[in-house]
C-alpha cells in the first residue's frame, strides 16, 4: 500500500492565491510578509507580477470565503491561503465575523476540492494579534508552510484519482 505526504520542495507549475483582509492590516500586512518570505525561500515567486501566486484584497474577514471560494472553483490554484485578524472588541461582531470566516473557508476547500488555507487570527486583543504576526512568532509563516504541504499533497493524491468537485452550494 502506498503513503502520500505532502513536501516543501514545490515545482514551479505550482500556483497559489492569498486572499487578504484590509480590516486589521497592522497585522495582516505581516502575516502576508512573513507568508511571502515562507513561500520566496522555497522557491515560489511570490513577485506581484508572478505566474506563481496572485493576490486579492478584500475588506475583511467576513468577504474572505466569497473571494476564496470563487478562486477555489476556478481550478486554477493548487492551494489558497486565506489571511485575517478578527479582534474580540465589546461588540458581538467578534462572533458573528469569525464563526462566518471559519466555516465559509472549510466549505470552500471541501467543497471545491482545493486546500484553503485558514490564515485568520481570532484573539481578544490587538496585542495578542501582533505577538502572532510577528512580536513573537509569525504565523504567516506557518500557514505558507501548510499550503505548501497540502498543494504538494494534492498533487500527489491526484495521481489516484481527479479531486471531486462538488457543484457550488448556496448557504441555505
Ligand atoms: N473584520 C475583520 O477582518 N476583523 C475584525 O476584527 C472585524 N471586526 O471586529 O469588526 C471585522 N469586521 C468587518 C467585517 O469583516 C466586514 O468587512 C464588514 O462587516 C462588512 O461586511
């Protein structure tokens, strides 16, 4: 019987798409930064005008599985990562803008077939935030990694049998 593992050494026909939420962008500009480092020092070009990655910008986490759900059902990206901070304010909109984000990315990724990486920070303070985006650990880094590691994968399992993709679902 066989293993499949995904690796870090990707090819170059490799593509990605970074969905990017504006909201926050003291902290999503250094996940992306530190993403973009991850993916250049494995290879990847990560340059604005690159065959590899291209980049989209949303207003915040709430338009994030809109965007990644459309690239996921274009087929034309091996992995998308989905970067974003959602900081627990006095308001309920913590709630309702995180539980969306979650679960709009999964339904993306198992609905299309195509790893969607979740990128998106929730934590209670704009310090938390940053100690993950940098003053501490990056965490942009990892999530490179993780698309990284599933892109190589699916490449792999691809080889079994195409991905099935289910027909688009409207949330009901
Ligand atoms: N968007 C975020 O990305 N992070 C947040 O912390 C946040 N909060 O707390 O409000 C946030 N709100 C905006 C939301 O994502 C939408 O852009 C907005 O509601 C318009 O649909």
């Amino acid at each position: 019987m066989a293993t499949f593992e995904g690796n870090f050494t990707p090819d170059i026909s490799l593509r990605f798409a970074i969905v990017v939420g504006r909201f926050n962008d003291m902290v999503t500009l250094k996940l992306l930064a530190a993403c973009q480092d991850c993916l250049k020092r494995h290879g990847v070009d990560v340059e604005p005008d690159s065959q590899q990655v291209d980049y989209v910008w949303v207003p915040g986490c709430y338009e994030i599985p809109l965007a990644a759900k459309h690239l996921a059902f274009s087929q034309r990206y091996d992995a998308i990562i989905c970067l974003g901070a959602v900081i627990k304010g006095d308001t309920p909109h913590f709630d309702y803008v995180s539980a969306e984000v979650s679960k709009g990315v999964a339904a993306a990724s198992f609905q299309s077939g195509v790893p969607v990486i979740f990128g998106v920070l929730t934590v209670d303070t704009m310090a938390q935030a940053l100690e993950r985006a940098g003053i501490k650990s990056n965490l942009g880094w990892g999530y490179a990694m993780n698309a990284l590691e599933m892109a190589t994968l699916m490449r792999q399992m691809q080889k079994i049998s195409p991905a099935p993709v289910q027909q688009m679902i409207q949330p009901g």
